[in-house]
DNA sequence: GATAGTTTCATACAATTGTTTGAAATGCAA
DNA sequence: TTGCATTTCAAACAATTGTATGAAACTATC
C-alpha cells in the first residue's frame, strides 16, 4: 500500500474531469495525464475503468446520503419524530444545491460528479444506483409523518418534484442564465434553496391544507 | 435521389436507436444494421456521424416547437392576445409529456429522442441547441402577458421549475414508478400534465394573487 | 546491504470506432 | 441499347480506446 499516492491522484483527477466533462468524453489517458501518473496504475490500482468509476460513485453516494440524513435526523429528533415538510425539503435539496451552485471557486467537484453521474449513467454507476432508492424511501417516510393527511401517492409526487427541480436548476444552471440574462442569481445559492422549497412545500400541501380526505383529487 | 428509401431508413433507425439507449453507445454499425443498409450509407447521405444527429435534432426540434407554439398561439389568439398561466403552461409541457409517457406502445421515438438529446447533449447538438433560447423566450412573454403584476425573475423561475418538473419526470419515471411501488401511475398522462401545471400554477400565482408589488419575496 | 514484495513505467495488444475507397450495381435519359 | 450519374457495397484504413505485459525502480524487512 505504501504512499496510496498514485491511488487517490487518480481518484482526485478522474472525479475533476468527469464532474466538467462527463463520462463520455474522459478516457483514462486523460485522468492520468491530469494526475500525472502511469496509464498502467489505473488497471493496477482499481482493476479496470468502470470499477474506478464505480468506487468514486459509492464513496461520493454514500456521503452525500449521509449529510442529507444527518439533517433529517436533526430535524426530526428535535421535533419529536416529526419534522416541518420545509425542513425536510431543505434537507433533500439543500446539500446537492450548495455544493453544485454557488460562487465558482466554492463549487463542490463532488456534487458535480454526483449530478453528472445523475444524469448519463454508464453502466456501472447504473448497477449500483438501485440503493439510493432505499434512501429517498427514508425521505418519503419522513414527509408521510409530516403530512399524515396526504396522500401516498401525492408525497411521492411532491418528492419527485422537488428533486426535479433541484437537479434541473443545476443541469441547465446556465441556460437559465443566459435566457434570465443573468437577472435569475444563481449564485444566490441560499434563494434557490428557498424557492425550490417552497415550491415542493406548495405542491405537497395546497388544496389540502387541514382536511382529511381521499387521494387523488389533490395537488391540482 | 431517387428513391431516399436508404436516407429515411437510416434516420429512423438512429433516432429509435438513440431514443432507447443513448447516444453514448449506439454506433454507425448498430444504426445500419438496424435500418438493413450498408455502412458507408450514412457517410454517403449524411457525411458523418455529427451531422446525421445534428439532422435528427434539427427536424424533430423545429417539430417539437412548432406543436408547442401552435397550442400557445391558438390559445392567446382565443384569449385576444393574452391566455391564461395554466393554458400556457399546457402549451409547454403537455406535447413532451404525452409524447414520452403513456402506455408503452403509444409513445413517441421522437419525444424521447428529444429527451435524449436535453439530457446527454453530445457536440453536434451543443451546438445548435442555443436556438432553442428564442423559443423559451416566446414563452415567457407570454407568461409575463399572463401575469403582468409578476417580476420578471418569477416568471423564468417558474418557467424553469415547470419544464423541470416535466423533463426530471420523464427521465426518471422508471425510479418513480419503483419508488412508489406502482402507486404513481405514468400511464395516465394527463394526470402528470395537470400535476405538472398546478404545481407551475402555484409557483407562479402564490403570495401574489391580485397585489402589484416589487419582486423578491414572491413565490415563497 | 541483500532480498522479497510492491509500485511505477514504457510499450505493445486487441478491439472498436468513424471514415474512406474503388469497384459493382442501379436508375434514367438519349 | 448505350452512356452517364447516382447509389450501394465489401473491404480496408487510421485513430482511439481499455487492457495487458515484463522490465525497471522503489520500499521495507531481515
């Protein structure tokens, strides 16, 4: 094991470019020329390119899932087993927002390359992608008991919706810029967090807001 | 020309072929062999790779909008220049919605090509997509014509969310589905569609339904 | 300081990719 | 039919990719 030098210059590298270029277009002489490494010490290191990939996927998944646990917990500890909806949404949307947005130098590799990995899935992030269900299954419990009215079905829209609205303002950051003409901040990172949330807050209480009732005639 | 036969066939068999599985591995062999032509076809009718994708993009891009803008002019035309949020809104995300959810054997190669191409944007389609600008722009003036007492910022916030919400949907239906157990039905479309609209209703019309006012704190 | 194990390196390999080539086939006008 | 342009085809080409190899350099233990 010695130094482990080689090894995390290659994940450092390889975590850099995909999160600015994607997977597509990165081939490993590229990582090892921006890690300034031998092109064998991939292979040697981690077998083949796809399970690089794959352990820069499960470490970064794993702490991501963390941090937003950890203010779920928070959240919910403090509140006695119930958390207010927001807080929750916050808690969702608020750690992939800062780290993906935000002033260009304080911009996150990380959460770049967890977005990129999001978006064009290669086949080995695909294999493992499967237990971030069980993760966003937590969060769907969470907002059941903060919304004991809602309905099933209509949480896990408002789930849905609030990732898409995360994940989207960070993929087309930039066309949102350009067709705003810069009027929509996305530096502000603190403001999009508010208003993603407040949104997905919206859509998972309007029309609903004491009254128990049936499904599906919610959200509309 | 004449007959076009080898041309059409190669470009409906890549546009299937890249709705299904990307453009990321999809090559020219798999598209001839799909369409029953010989290899050098595509560079003979096309002159590369490139410019066959930038062809597609272009033909079904030009498409998508038109539908779209026919369903808004119609719609402000019938309101004397002026329709309603939720109508617009229609206009905007309803052809790509039906057009890539329903039931399996209605949907559109088109659409989802077209997804294809919005989520893993290869060079040939980078390039030509800032085109795409203009058209959102038509859309939000008529959004800011629907709701003049609205700043501006609100209005592409909440142009953004509800293409997010329709785009994030389409992507990410198959976890939808799973994460919900089969409780949130993808089949009925317009159920999403109306989902998706009041959501952007809501966005766009909360905390500010009569009242002229400064902009910032809206859609909290 | 010799030796065994680990790590690095230059280089080669095999497979896949988009593209080109030149001949054969086809269609069409005179 | 003849002649000419268009279209198709099998085959080869050149570049790029991930991976494998075997020797060299290094590290640590005795």
């Amino acid at each position: 094991m010695a130094s482990d030098h080689t090894r995390s210059a290659i994940l450092a590298a390889a975590e850099r470019l995909y999160a600015d270029r994607g997977f597509g277009d990165v081939t490993l002489r590229d990582i090892v020329a921006e890690a300034g490494v031998n092109l064998a010490a991939v292979n040697y290191h981690f077998g083949s390119k796809d399970e690089l990939i794959a352990e820069l996927f499960v470490t970064r998944s794993i702490a991501t899932n963390r941090e937003r646990l950890r203010e779920l917990k928070a959240a919910e500890e403090q509140g006695g087993g119930r958390a207010p909806i927001e807080v929750i949404l916050r808690a969702l949307v608020g750690p992939t927002l800062r780290g993906c947005l935000g002033p260009e130098n304080q911009r996150s590799t990380a959460a770049r390359f967890m977005i990129r990995a999001s978006i064009e899935s290669v086949p080995p992030i695909r294999r493992i992608k499967n237990r971030e269900i069980d993760h966003l299954r937590k969060f769907a419990g969470a907002m059941r008991r903060a919304l004991p009215e809602r309905s099933e079905v209509d949480v896990y829209w408002g789930l849905n919706f609030a990732l898409a609205m995360a994940h989207h303002t960070i993929r087309e950051s930039e066309r949102l810029t350009k067709l705003s003409e810069g009027k929509c901040d996305l530096d502000d990172v603190e403001d999009v967090v508010e208003r993603v949330v407040s949104v997905a807050t919206m859509a998972l209480t309007a029309g609903r807001t004491e009254v128990k009732a049936p499904a599906k005639v919610a959200a509309r």
